[in-house]
C-alpha cells in the first residue's frame, strides 16, 4: 500500500508539472480528470458511506462538462479498493445526493457554492474551478503559468467529514476559507 501511495505522490506531481498547452484542449481535459481520479485515491471515507463493501465511488460533474468524456474514459475498469469508479452526469439543477465527488468544473462561483451549500455536511468531497476559493469548497483547480495546479480549502476540510491524506496536502496550496455566518 505504501508503494501505492508514493506512486501515486509521484504521478500527481508529475501531471501538476506538466505544462498544459493552449493548442491541446483534449490533453488539458485529460489531465483534469487524472487530478480529479487521483484526488479521490487520496480521500478516507467511512465504510458507512457505502452501501456495500464493493458499491461504486460516484464522481459527479455537470452533464455538458468537457471533462465528462476524458474522466468516463479513465475511470473504465477502475477501482479503488473493492470499489468501482463510476462516472455520473448530472443535468443543471439535479440533486447531486450519492455523489462522493462533486466537480462542478468552471461553472460561474455562486452555482458551484449553491451545489456546496446544498450539500451541506455530507462526505463528499468538493471540486471546483472558480476564480477564488468558495466555502465549502474543498478543492480549486486553477492554471498558474500554464500548469494545472490545486488548492485545498482547510476550513472545509476542518469542518466537514472527509479525511484528506497527507500527501495530497503536501502536494497542494493551503488557503483558509471560513463559511459564512
């Protein structure tokens, strides 16, 4: 499992370092999901969030994201653990209940913060790529000098149900972001 991790370490630091051109939109796309694929490996749910000991992770995006076609792709015949990976679009407005990863992509701040609030404390980690860090938000993925990187809101960390390894916030900027009163 150790050499697991480290692998993983150096796989994602690898992808973060990997300049995303402009010309290669696809390559970009690709290289979000593997974020987003790899930042479920670093999350620690609790078994009682799974219905059985094989149920699938959901990771949930909005149905019209680019990224949708790239993450089914990479997902296909993975898991995590005993886990599948599934990949689920939703349509605007649908509830995003039973997902463990929520990406609402570069939709505008305030509908990715309504889908956080939404969510309320549920265990489910958050990904979004708005111009600041959102409450409730856990991760931001932003371009810096043409390379993908992220962020990690600790306050939503704090706060909520998720278990973030280590790693992955070694990996990542550390902002603080308190919810709103």
């Amino acid at each position: 499992m150790r050499g697991q991790v480290v692998g993983l370490v150096f796989l994602l630091l690898g992808v973060a370092s990997t300049p995303v051109a402009a010309a290669d939109v696809d390559l970009e796309y690709r290289l979000r999901a593997a974020f987003l694929v790899n930042f479920v490996r670093f999350v620690s749910w609790e078994s009682a969030q799974f219905t059985s000991p094989a149920s699938a992770i959901e990771l949930c995006i909005p149905e019209a994201d680019p990224v949708a076609p790239a993450l089914e792709e990479l997902v296909r015949d993975k898991r995590i653990d005993a886990h599948p990976l599934t990949v689920r679009r939703l349509k605007r407005g649908a509830r995003w209940d039973g997902c463990h990863l929520a990406y609402t992509g570069a939709a505008p701040s305030q509908q990715s913060a309504a889908v956080f609030r939404a969510l309320g404390q549920r265990p489910v980690l958050t990904v979004h790529e708005s111009a600041e860090a959102l409450p409730g938000g856990v991760i931001r993925l932003f371009l810096e000098d043409r390379k993908l990187r992220f962020e990690v809101n600790t306050a939503a960390v704090d706060q909520g149900p998720l278990k973030l390894s280590s790693q992955l916030m070694s990996l990542a900027v550390l902002v603080r972001v308190e919810a709103p009163q």
